[in-house]
C-alpha cells in the first residue's frame, strides 16, 4: 500500500497519488488547480471517487441559490461535533473537483470523516453514480441559466435522477417551494421553511413570479404568507395541495441588518454574520442538517455565529480605506434578494454593476429586465453609480429604463478600472454586483493588489 493513501486497490491509490503530486505541483506553481488533478485521477480509474469517498458520512447540498453559504455553515456547525469534516471549499462543485477535493483529503487517518459537498445541480446524477450521500439538501429551484438548465422542472429532473441513483438517501427539501410537491419519489422527505401562525390570510404571489402553478391541478397557487419571490406557505383553493409538514422550521425573523441576521427556531435565538432573509433559509438548511447528525441547539448557534463571509458573498474588503462589498448576481431571483440586502443600507454608498455574459454566467441575460432594479434607483443614498462587463450597454439600458440618469451611470472598462473606481469613491462603502467571471475578475485584480488572497477558501 503506498503510504498517506487509504487501502484501496492498486489502481486507486495510483490515481490518488497522481493526484495529489499534481495538486502539490499546482500549488506550487500557480494559484492552485481545482479541477485538473481530479481530472487525471480519473483518468486513470475512473471508479476513484467511489473509492475515496466510502469512508466518508456525505451529505450532499444542491439547488439554484445558497449552495454555498450553506455548506459553509453546515462545515461549521457539524465542526462543533465531528472531529473532521471535509468540504470542497474550493468553489469547484462539479464531478472532477469533487474528486480533486477528496483526493487533497485522502490522507488525513480519523474514522469519523464527514464530507459536506457543494454540488451542481445538473452534475448530481454523476456524482450519485460513485457516493451514495446520507442526506441531499436541495435549497430551492429558481429560473438560471436558461440555456444550460432549462426551465425550473428540468433542472428538478436533474435533482431527482441523482437521487435516483442514492434511494437510501433522505431529500431534505425546502417546504416553502411549491416545485418540491411536483414529484412523487422513492427517497424519505424531509422539509424545512418558515413558519405561519395566521392561516387566515389568503392573496396571490406577484404577476411577475415563476413556480406559482399548482403542481397537482396547474390552477394558479395562493398564500397564507410569502418569505420571497414563490417560497411561503402555499395552498391551492382548487384541489387542496398545500404545502408539506415541516420538521424545521424559523418561527420569528428578530432583526435584519445590512451586516446581520437574527432569527428564532424551536425557541432558540440564532443569529448569522450575513445579512438578508435568503441567508436566513441558508442558515435554516445547516440548522435543519445540524439537528439530523445530532448537533445541539447551542453548538448550531456557535457554528452558526463563527461562521464567515465567504468568496463573493457579501464578502467585505477593505481597499484604502473604502468598505467593499462584493455580491454575486446571476438570476433574478438571486439579484433582487441582493437589491433587498442593498435597501437595509442607511450610509451613502457607490454602486457599480458589472454583467458578463460567459459560459460560467449564462449566456442568456434577459434575466436581468426581470431584476427589480426599479427599488436602487429609487434610493436616495447612492451617491455614485458605475456599469461595466461585456454586457455593458444591455445592463445600461436597463438600468436607465429603471430610473437610473444614463448620464450618471458611468461605463469602466475593465477589472482595473473598477479597483481604481473604488479607491477614489466619492463614499467609504461601495457595493459591487457582478456576474460569476466578472466577480472572479475583479478579485483576482484585488488579489494582484494584495488586498485579498486569491484561492477560494
């Protein structure tokens, strides 16, 4: 057995070490590959993955929004109990950086290993071919990337024929989404969301909202409450669906600030250093899997509170004295939760907006006339407002269309336009939006400044 690599057939631990030597190599040389030694791992025994993660507890977290801010929280809560948890911190949540990620751990010699992944969800059915996970936690489903995923059911489809292939596995799904009632599978369920004490209230969900069709009867869905876009406690007058019983649940939303959260469940108050509400249903999926491996309510509340601002979510950065915040956007619904974030905001702050059309990014943004951009330009403490990307001009329009003076919306060129924006802002807070190659952009440029490092982690 060659030595740091788990008993294993001749064959795996070749590929294992193939791997890491080209981890190592990556590491040394340049800023760290995420992908390519799972790739040559692979290519070597393509069963690597089953081998590597058979020692492993794994929990699997999926869905459109919150992957991850929640395996974030989930590592840190599950941290307070496990000796080791494993994660793919590097932000690659696809089949070859998964099994890059177990390979960097697969000398590390504690029995009691979890593994909590961050996967992609058109690329779960690949990843249930090797590691049949305890748990898949499924966010929620909203409309991203029409051309890669399709509409919301397809991108289900993909969800369901992953578990598919993990039939002891628990779904733990977000009761407030009416599209997890859609399907009848084989899989126990579990649900978590907010709760509704008052059931007497009855209205419909905004024209402009995706999901609200029954599941049962496609007559249009009503509400007892809405948390945001189609999440809340759903019903249908027509045949009577409504939404599951939930096993978790937030009972009180205490306190939301621009740096912050606080909420109560089962009678116990938590609070998380992110701010938004759909951080909050991020902090109930770590909370829900925390209380599944037994972790007690104080030791969720340490993991939740130590948790921190991570890789373009909310991540705050201080260049020459100006408070970054760096927001991914990549769909509607993800961007008007951001725009929410961004109204808690009482101080003056510099705003630039940056849409890239890429692969990693969509190559479709016709998401964005569907972003509430109307509620920014109504605000009166944007001092400064900046736009940039490939898809400037498409961005600039529909900005201008919100309310924003087209004048005022100053075009940049690039990522080192941007960093200079920020350094000579007329406000101390400056508020970046930016699509996923655009946000690894600019920060590679804030990495070559040395006001970040630049791996993932």
């Amino acid at each position: 057995m060659i030595r740091g690599v788990p008993k294993m057939k001749f064959k795996s631990q070749l590929a294992t070490v193939a791997g890491r030597t080209s981890q190592q190599l990556l590491k040394r040389f340049t800023s760290g590959g995420t992908s390519l030694p799972g790739k040559i791992a692979q290519k070597i025994d393509p069963e690597i993955l089953k081998a590597l993660g058979e020692n492993y507890r794994v929990v699997i977290i999926t869905g459109t929004n919150g992957k991850t801010v929640t395996t974030a929280l989930t590592v840190n809560i599950l941290k307070q109990k496990f000796d080791h948890v494993m994660t793919n911190n590097s932000g690659s949540n696809m089949l070859q950086g998964i099994t890059s990620s177990f390979i960097e751990d697969s000398g590390t010699k504690t029995k009691d290993k979890v593994a909590v992944l961050e996967v992609d969800e058109a690329s779960l059915r690949h990843i249930t071919e090797h590691i049949k996970p305890e748990v898949i936690l499924t966010t929620n489903i909203f409309r991203d990337q029409m051309d890669r995923y399709g509409e919301i059911y397809t991108t289900y489809d993909f969800i369901l024929q992953g578990a598919a292939k993990a039939k002891d596995a628990i779904l733990m799904q977000n009761g407030d989404a009416p599209i997890f009632s859609s399907r009848k599978v084989d899989n126990k369920q579990v649900f978590f969301g907010f709760n509704t004490e008052d059931q007497s209230k009855d209205f419909l969900a905004d024209n402009n909202t995706d999901g609200v069709i029954c599941p049962n009867c496609e007559h249009v869905l009503h509400y007892h409450s809405i948390t945001y876009s189609n999440l809340g406690d759903y019903f249908c007058p027509n045949c009577g669906v409504s939404r599951p019983a939930l096993t978790y649940q937030v009972e009180e939303i205490n306190e939301l600030t621009p740096e912050s959260a606080s909420f109560t469940i089962d009678g116990y108050q938590y609070n998380i250093p992110v701010a938004g509400l759909y951080n909050v249903y991020n902090a109930l999926s770590a909370y829900s899997l925390g209380r599944y491996f037994g972790v007690s309510q104080t030791d969720i509340a340490e993991g939740l509170q130590g948790a921190k601002r991570i890789f373009g979510r909310q991540e705050a950065i201080n260049v020459e004295g100006h408070d970054l915040r760096i927001n991914l956007i990549k769909n509607p619904v993800g961007l008007n939760q951001i725009i929410e974030l961004c109204l808690l905001e009482k101080a003056p702050y510099t705003l630039i907006s940056v849409l890239n059309d890429r692969p990693a990014d969509g190559q479709d943004v016709s998401w964005i006339w569907d972003g509430n951009f109307e509620k920014l330009a109504e605000m009166d403490n944007i001092e400064a407002s900046y736009v940039a990307g490939i898809r400037v001009a498409d961005l600039s329009k529909r900005m201008a269309v919100a309310g924003f003076n087209q004048d005022q919306l100053i075009q940049l060129e690039d990522p080192k336009a941007i960093i200079e924006t920020v350094k000579n802002a007329p406000t101390e807070k400056v508020y970046i939006l930016a699509t996923y190659t655009a946000m690894l952009a600019i920060r590679k440029e804030l990495a070559e400044l040395g006001y970040v490092k630049e791996r993932m982690r």
